[in-house]
C-alpha cells in the first residue's frame, strides 16, 4: 500500500513524499532506515486501493536490463565476499531504477527482521518472478547463490533480447508511416479543399480519384464519431474477452496459426520453455517442481497447457520425450533431444542445446520477417501517396482545361 509521508532529515531538512509497505508500520521502518524523522504518515486513496484486482496495473514496472545488471553486480558482491545485506543496500544505494529502489529498501526492512532472501523477494511479484524466488531458494539452500544470480542474469538477457532487436528493427518503418500520415493529412484538409472549391466554381466534374477522396472525407466528418466508438467498444470487449482464460487461450492457438508469424511465435515459446526447463534442472530442483514452474513461467496458454499434459504424463511414469511425442506443439528436435537427454541423463544440456537451435532459427525468421517489412511498406506508401498525387494534382490540369 502507498503511504504519504511529511517529515525531517538529520539537519532539519524539510521532506514529503510516497512511499510503499506492507502497513503503517512497516512504512515508518522504512522511512526511518533512509534517516528520515516522520511527522505524519497517511494511507493514500488510489483507483489500486479501491479496486485490487487493477493493482498491478499501476505498480511501476522494473525493466529487464535493470534486472539483469542488479543480478550481475549481486552475484560480484557476493563472490567478493561482501554480506547479503551489505551488498544489497551498495545496489540501493547506487540504483537509478525508483521502482527497484523501493523494493530493495523493502527487501532489506525483510531481511533485518529476520526473513530469507528469496522469501523477501517473493513479496514483490510484480519484480522477482515465481521462477527467480525459487532459484534464489535453491542457491540459499545449497550455497551457490551468487552463480544462481548469474544464471538468472543470463537467462533474462536472452528472454528479452529477441524483443529488443524486433523493437529495434521496427522503429524506422514507424518513423515512416508517421511522416507518411503527417503529409497526407495536409494534403487532404489544406491542400486539396481549396483545389476542389476553385474547380467547383469553374462548373467541372471532379476526377474520379479525387470524389473517392472527398467522399471518405465526408463519410469520417458525418460518421467518425461512431465509427471511433465502435473501434473502441470492439477492442474493449475483445481485451476483456482476451482477460479470461478462455479468451486467452482461444487467443494464442490463433496466432499460433497465422501464417509466418506462428511458426516464429512457436520456436520462441519452446526456446524459453527448454532454457527455462534446462536452467531449474541445473539449479538441482525435482523435476516435478521443474515442470510446474516452467509452466507458470510460459506466457502462452496454448503452450502452457501443452506442458502442463508433459507433466501429467510424467507424473504417471511415462517421462518426458513420450507424452511430448504425442502433442504437435511439440517439435521434433525438442522431442528427440529430450528423449537423448533422458536415456542419458543430460537433460539440461540436452535442453540446453534445443534453446539454442530455437534461438538461432528465431532469429533468423525474425530477421526474414523484419526485411519484408521495409518492402511491403514501400509499397503501401507508394500507393498511398500516388492516390493522393492523382486526387489533388488531376483537379488541377482539369481546371487548365477548363480555363483553356
């Protein structure tokens, strides 16, 4: 919960702010760990508050590469044989992020009263993953926290690579779509207006390009009002739609399906499904557990759902590879690694080299997809804007005609 504080520093200095706990007291706690002296403390009223089911809609979002260098200079610290608290209150310390900041202020308020690291870590969902809890559990318990943090580092820097370089690639065909609608739409409501009044005067009939044109025009000026709520009542109703279960699973089998795209979707979806399997296993946890957790972890429901059958089937004795072999979700090199790995008992690394298939042929279709992109824009703005040369221009050689 959010509390709004007033208070004094060390040499009187005046402060007020937000801060975020658990209750009153542990915001106090908090404040006071920072060396502030609080004066007045108040529970602050939010849409978050009053509706929780929206509250991770408005808790502040901790970027990946935030995560990543925090479990990198973690795992350093540790190896240098700095304490968890020392080492966690360097990081908050030099910490830019104010989202990560207040956690790990709240982390530490935990791990002085006496709580384990990844238990502190499990009251901030929203930050530390189910799957990052519970490997940080497993190094607690067996000693190899700091090369836990470096696998967990590594893993997130390859979740989220792939989703780096598609935002990358996608930006210019972004910066000229919006130059594109900038310059259309001072042709449509400055350029062309005064174009179509002289014409009218001269007693001419408008070319046909231009009586489309101006007909859209006078559709969206009579009609966009509704046809903007309609837009907007369709994508509210289908993202609610999409927000149950149902919703979401008939969702992903569909974009599973599309042509190009699916298959790309698909091989990402495996590739973080074995990384996330081959790095559990590695960490030493059950392979129940390891499957359980992989599940949860799969943003897909389609795939999910597949997994969750991989593991019934595993836990009726049939091991990994057979119920696998019995899903098309599935892949052959998935399958067939995984059998190699059990007969021989190297699953991880067996699993290990499926991801990095995966994550090969990912980027490659990621890069094939991306490089039809510029092309087939090409092709869309050139004729995008070649209807809009012959609206404006053929009024004007029909007027010289006209004069003539």
């Amino acid at each position: 919960m959010d509390y709004s504080y007033l208070g004094y520093t060390g040499d009187r200095q005046i402060v007020k702010g937000k801060v975020s706990a658990a209750d009153e007291r542990a915001a106090v706690d908090i404040l006071s760990n920072i060396g502030y002296h609080i004066v007045s403390l108040k529970p602050v009223t939010t849409a978050a508050n009053m509706f929780p089911s929206l509250s991770g809609l408005f808790k502040a979002k901790v970027k990946p590469a935030e995560m990543v260098t925090f479990s990198r200079q973690m795992a350093l610290l540790l190896e240098s044989g700095v304490g968890i608290i020392q080492a966690l209150e360097l990081l908050e310390a030099q910490t830019t992020d104010k989202a990560l900041k207040t956690v790990l202020v709240q982390i530490l308020h935990d791990l002085r009263g006496g709580k384990p690291l990844s238990t502190a870590m499990s009251q901030h969902p929203n930050v530390f993953s189910n799957l990052y809890c519970r490997m940080i559990n497993v190094g607690e318990q067996t000693g190899a926290l700091e090369t836990v943090l470096r696998n967990l580092a590594s893993y997130t820097e390859r979740q989220t690579a792939s989703a780096a370089k598609i935002k990358q690639a996608l930006t210019y065909p972004a910066v000229v779509m919006v130059v594109g609608i900038a310059v259309a739409s001072f042709m449509i409501f400055f350029l062309l207006p005064p174009l179509v009044d002289m014409f009218s005067k001269l007693g001419g009939t408008l070319p046909l390009p231009t009586r489309m044109l101006l007909g859209s025009m006078n559709f969206l000026t009579s009609y966009g009002v509704y046809v903007i709520l309609g837009i907007i009542a369709s994508v509210t109703v289908g993202y609610m739609y999409i927000r149950t279960p149902n919703g979401r699973y008939k969702f992903d089998r569909l974009i599973l399906k599309l042509p190009l795209i699916g298959r790309l979707l698909q091989i990402n979806e495996l590739a973080r499904a074995c990384r996330s399997l081959s790095v559990l296993f590695r960490a030493g946890l059950p392979l129940p557990e390891v499957m359980s957790l992989t599940t949860k972890a799969t943003s897909n429901r389609v795939v999910a759902g597949a997994l969750g059958e991989v593991e019934q089937g595993m836990l009726r004795g049939q091991g990994l590879a057979r119920p696998m072999s019995q899903n098309p979700v599935f892949l052959p090199l998935m399958v067939e690694m995984t059998k190699v790995g059990e007969e021989t008992g190297n699953l991880d690394d067996s699993l290990t080299i499926v991801a990095e298939n995966y994550e090969l042929e990912a980027e490659r279709r990621t890069q094939t997809l991306l490089g039809l992109i510029e092309p087939v824009m090409t092709i869309v703005m050139g004729l995008g804007v070649g209807f809009l040369a012959l609206s404006t221009f053929l009024p004007i050689y029909s007027s010289l005609s006209l004069v003539g």
